[in-house]
C-alpha cells in the first residue's frame, strides 16, 4: 500500500484521479478497452470532479459501482445510481454502466450483476473507507471469503450514523438496514485499487486499514495486502498515523 498525504482535499482528489487516469490510459493502450470500479458518498467528491474533466476515451470503458440501498428509488438523494449518474456518467457517457438496482429482489440482483463482472477484469477500483473501516458496504466483521461478486449485507448503527452525517438523510431510522455490496473479493480483484480518503472522522478506520492487522474487524485492513494500492490522503485523515 503506497500513501500520500495532501494539505488539502483538493490536492488529494487532483493527485488520486491523476493516477488513475494514467493507469486507465495506460489499459486502453494495451488492451483497446477498460473496466473500472467507482464508489461514492461524500469522499469521493474531489476526485470525481477531477476524473470527469481527463482527457480519457470513455466510450471504450465500462463503469461498475460499489453497492446500493436496499429499496430506496433512483430519484432518493442518497441512490448511489443516481449519484454516479449526475457526477459521472452522465458527464462523460461510458461505453456501459453496469449500476446496482436496490429497488428489485436483492439476491437476483446479486447474481445477474455477478454474471455480468465476471466477464471483465477490473481495471482500476475506485474506492473508499467508511469510519468503521468498511469498504464498500462491507462492515465489520467482513466476510472475506466468500467468492460471490456481490452479497446482501447488513448495515451497522455505526455506518448508517455515517450516511445520516453526511446529510444523505434526515433521520437514522430513515437510512436503509440493508444493501447490495460488491464483496471484498470482487474489489480485490481489481489489478490497481486507488483509494481516497479525506476527513478527521476517518482517522481512525485509516489507522486501522493503514497500521493495523489485517482483520475482518477493520475491512479496508484487506488492502494491505494488494499488491498495487495507492492511499491518497488528507492531514486530517492522516491525523493519527504514526
């Protein structure tokens, strides 16, 4: 894991799409075509911004996301579809975005979009770390073993106090309890993961995914063990690593 710490988030999402542009670049360079992995929430807002405005073919990369609510529609302002599509894809119109419908029956949900990444190596994974060290919608404890792209997952108080901080809703009890996640696994596939990670509130999951075990415990510990993650950072972020 290579970390990077920036004086501002500005400089931390400029740095984190900078590289991933290079790395994607450097795919439709070898292969034609590329595939890639996006996540959202409030984290992902600097480096979004950046990405959309590369100079990057589009048209020859298809788009995965992380996970979505369970039963909450696209038009809610907390759907992770509708987030993507606003910041991202309807900016930049990729060759397939292979969104996540919380609103059909989950399990067939799982295992239509499994069908369809198993059909693409993942490229580069654009990811988070949520304050309980989840990444994706993978909370403590995570399954690390199980071999299904993406799974049913329960969401704990702690990460939907995140979502409700954020002011995606306007009460804890409006925040779904359940989501479809991409499951560790899957995300680990990818052959570069590019995680950023601004705020104070994350320091201490960045501690443990940083400094720490590698632990269902502390999801985002896994990524310790990928062998081309980069870790892009803010001071405040990076407040308590040693």
């Amino acid at each position: 894991m290579k970390v990077n710490i920036f004086d501002s988030k500005a400089a931390m999402g400029e740095a984190a799409a900078s590289n991933g542009v290079e790395l994607i670049t450097k795919v439709l360079e070898e292969k034609g075509r590329a595939s890639i992995i996006l996540a959202t929430g409030a984290s992902q807002f600097e480096m979004l911004e950046e990405l959309v405005k590369a100079e990057v073919d589009w048209s020859k990369v298809t788009v995965f996301h992380l996970d979505e609510y369970i039963g909450i529609p696209i038009t809610h302002p907390a759907s992770f579809r509708k987030y993507l599509n606003e910041r991202f894809v309807d900016l930049v119109k990729p060759a397939a975005f292979h969104a996540i419908n919380g609103e059909v029956e989950p399990e067939g949900e799982c295992l239509a979009l499994g069908t369809i990444i198993k059909e693409h190596e993942i490229d580069v994974a654009f990811v988070g770390i949520g304050e309980n060290a989840h990444l994706a919608f993978n909370d403590p404890p995570a399954d690390f073993e199980t071999a299904a792209p993406y799974i049913v997952v329960d969401l704990d108080r702690e990460c939907r106090q995140q979502q409700l901080g954020e002011g995606w809703f306007p009460s804890l009890e409006a925040v779904p309890e359940q989501a479809i996640s991409m499951s560790v696994k899957q995300i680990m596939k990818s052959r570069a993961i590019i995680c950023t990670v601004p705020d104070a509130r994350k320091a201490r999951a960045v501690q443990k995914a940083v400094e720490g075990e590698v632990d269902p415990e502390a999801p985002a510990s896994i990524l310790q063990t990928h062998p081309q993650t980069w870790l892009y950072l803010d001071r405040d972020s990076a407040s308590l690593l040693k």
